[in-house]
C-alpha cells in the first residue's frame, strides 16, 4: 500500500511540475481495471466498499485458471508499452497527445470489455 501512495505522490508531481496530464497513463492498464470493475459492481447494486473478486485478473486467475505469473507478466508488459509510449508522445503538441490518450483509454477499454465479457460468458455460472 505505501508503495502505491509513494508512486502515487510521485506520478501527481510530475504531472503538476509538468502540466502535461498525458503521464496518467502510466496508470491505464490498473487503472481501466479498477474503473470498469466499479461501474459494473454499481450496475450490479454491490456495495464497492466491500471486498469482491471482481477485477479481470481475478477472473483470469480463478475462474479461466490462467497461471497468476503469466497474468502479472501481461499486465506488466502492456503497462511498460504503454508508458514508453507516453515518453514519446510526451514531447508532442497537446492536441496529438489528447488523440494517443484517448485511443489508448478507448483501446485498452475495449479490449477489457471484450476480454471480461468471453472470460465471464465461459467461467462464471
């Protein structure tokens, strides 16, 4: 946990001291997760305070049996793809930066949809 506050506080300067909102990808592969888990357990009328096996790699890992270090390693290597992009494209004008950051949000968006939607179909009765 504290080591999430601390790459949390790290990633809120750099955006600060930079202005540049594009460095929040480095969180969109954890970060679609969460968010996407959240809408469909308030869809569900859970309480999202409570704790659930919810999340895509839960299901991944449980339900579809997938090997958790395959999963972890996935997510880790879509994740570093991701942010060595960003360092790329943090260097372009607002406008283009605003185009990668939204197409990966609504890539990364979709793939989860699809991925959770197949796994969930399949495993969970």
């Amino acid at each position: 946990m504290s080591i999430a506050y601390i790459l949390l506080f790290a990633l809120g300067a750099l955006i600060l001291t930079t202005g540049n909102l594009i460095y929040i990808l480095f969180l969109s592969v954890y970060g679609i997760d969460a968010v996407w888990t959240i809408i469909r357990r308030l869809y569900r009328g859970e309480n999202i305070f409570e704790a659930h096996r919810s999340h895509l790699y839960q299901f991944l890992g449980n339900e579809a049996g997938i090997n958790k270090l395959y999963i972890s390693f996935f997510y880790g290597a879509i994740q570093f793809l991701i942010g060595w992009m960003v360092i790329l494209f943090s260097k372009k004008d607002l406008f283009t930066q605003l185009i990668f950051t939204g197409g990966i949000l609504l890539m990364l968006s979709l793939i989860y949809l699809i991925v959770k939607g197949a796994v969930i179909k399949k495993y969970v009765r």
